[in-house]
C-alpha cells in the first residue's frame, strides 16, 4: 500500500490547537476540497483509507476535532456542539479552498456537520455535504418524539432508544472511564487496527456537554446545499429509518444505504470513495484516482 503523504499544520481556536492535514493534490478555484471529519472515539485516521483512494485526483483535508488526537484544548476549553462548529469553520478559515468544499462527517463528525451547514457561515463556501452514521440532533429528537407519541411508529422509538444505551452510560461518573482503561480501549485498536490513546476518554465530554444538558444546539434552519446522506444497514448504533422527515430540513437530499457497520467509511475506501466521486467507478483501482 502507499504511504499517502501529509501536510500537516496546527490552527489555533478559541479553546483549542486544531491539528489539521492536508492530503493529495494541491487546491484548485475549479475543484472542491473534500474536508473530512471524523467522530468517535476516533481521529481523523479512520479515514486514510478512503484518502488513499482520492489523494491521486482530489485536494482533501482532514483534522482532528478539539477532543481527539493530535489536538490539544487549552485552558478553559469547552466541548458544546457550537465550539466544535467554530473549529469547523476556523479550519476552512486556515485552508486554501478557492473552489469551496465539500463537507464530509462520519458519527459525531456527523453531527457537527448537520450544524455547520445550517450556519450562515457555510453559505458560498460548502459546496455540498455527505452524512454517515450521525443525525442532525434537533432532527433526531423531533424524530424521537413522533416515534414514542404514536403507536404505529412507537417500535423505531423503542428500537433506536434500544441502539443509543451507550449515550446513558457515558453520563456516569468514572464507570465509562475505568471501562475503557481496562480493556475496552485495547478491543478497539485491534478492531480498528491503530492506536487510539486517550481518545475514548477525551472524547466522553462530547455527551456529557451536549446530551441530556441545558446547552442549547446551535441555530437551525433549512439547509439549501444538496446534502447526501449515507446509511449502513447494518448500524448498530444508528436506525435506517432516521432518515425520515429529513425532506423537511433539506432542499436537495439524497439518499444512499450501503450493506456495512458502523464503520463502513474504513471497511470499504473504494466504494466509500465512488460515492464522494462516481468518476472513479470508471477508474481501476490500481491507478491514479483508485
């Protein structure tokens, strides 16, 4: 496999030193940058694989978020959802990207991308977004709500409150902590075959700040970029069916299910990679642009 060459700069945010990298060609005013974001307990590893497939042919970037990685929070650093959408933007601030970008979020990186699209920040300079495995949360409880209140409907309630245990779980004191130091973190690296550190515990604020708390969700409003969603069956964590309603948020959506897990984005590069750029369906895989 080639080793796929890295740039790598640190941007300074309010709270935080944003560790950002920057993979393939160099940016172009006719071609968007792809701008990746990852969740957790990831970093923005978990997507080499698909930036080996589009390096050749594509100008990408990826970062790690304030709770991750090579990032560092300074003193008095906060996790809520708006904070982690200004690194967002102050990463885009940071990068050359004459042509726009393409957002890309996988899992909490989803769900930071459901709000930066709906900022006016993003009007002019996100070109488009892709969606997996992570809900718009304003979204996701409009949607919880309709499922527990009416019958019919009330088994994908039960059936995602069923998927999100893990949500409740992390709320606890130490338990979530001691957990993932006794062995917890050692069964993901083998899975996801690299070294994650302490990015299962840094990570935990996310759903401490923003689940289950008082602090209110950045503004919402219809998104008019085209936004593709794309949904593993086989989600342990995500329900198919939260896709429904989505027509209401967004102007031009698109849907695509894929027959993977929860990480499907590093299970399957090449196809992950042909549905950010169906050109590449044409290409072989052994050659510039596969």
């Amino acid at each position: 496999m080639d080793v796929l060459r890295e740039r790598h700069r640190t941007v300074p945010t309010k709270g935080a030193d944003i560790a950002v990298f920057e993979y393939g060609v160099d940016p172009r005013p006719d071609a968007p940058t792809l701008v990746f974001v990852h969740g957790y307990p990831d970093d923005h590893r978990v997507y080499h694989p698909v930036l080996r497939e589009l390096a050749p042919t594509h100008h990408l970037v990826a970062f790690d978020t304030r709770n991750a990685g090579r990032s560092r929070t300074l003193g008095g650093a906060g996790f809520t959802l708006g904070e982690l959408v200004d690194d967002i933007f102050a990463v885009l601030d940071a990068v050359d990207t004459p042509g726009g970008v393409r957002l890309v979020g996988h899992d909490w990186g989803s769900i930071q991308g459901w709000a930066a699209v709906q900022d006016e920040r993003a009007d002019g300079r996100i070109v488009d977004y892709t969606s997996i495995s992570g809900p718009d949360l304003r979204h996701f409880s409009r949607w919880l709500r309709r499922r527990l209140r009416e019958p019919r409907l009330m088994p994908q309630g039960i059936g995602q409150l069923l998927r999100s245990w893990y949500v409740a779980l992390f709320q606890l004191p130490v338990l979530p902590e001691l957990l993932w130091r006794s062995g917890l973190t050692r069964r993901y690296e083998l899975a996801a075959r690299r070294n994650v550190g302490t990015d299962p515990i840094r990570g935990l604020a996310l759903y401490r700040v923003n689940m289950f708390s008082e602090e209110i969700p950045p503004r919402s409003r219809r998104v008019s970029a085209p936004v593709h969603v794309i949904v593993p069956l086989k989600d342990p964590f995500i329900s198919p069916k939260l896709v429904d309603g989505l027509e209401d948020l967004v102007e031009d959506l698109t849907v695509t299910s894929v027959p993977g897990s929860h990480w499907w984005i590093a299970a399957r590069p090449r196809a992950f990679a042909e549905l950010l750029d169906p050109a590449l369906r044409h290409a072989p895989a052994d050659q510039p642009g596969g």
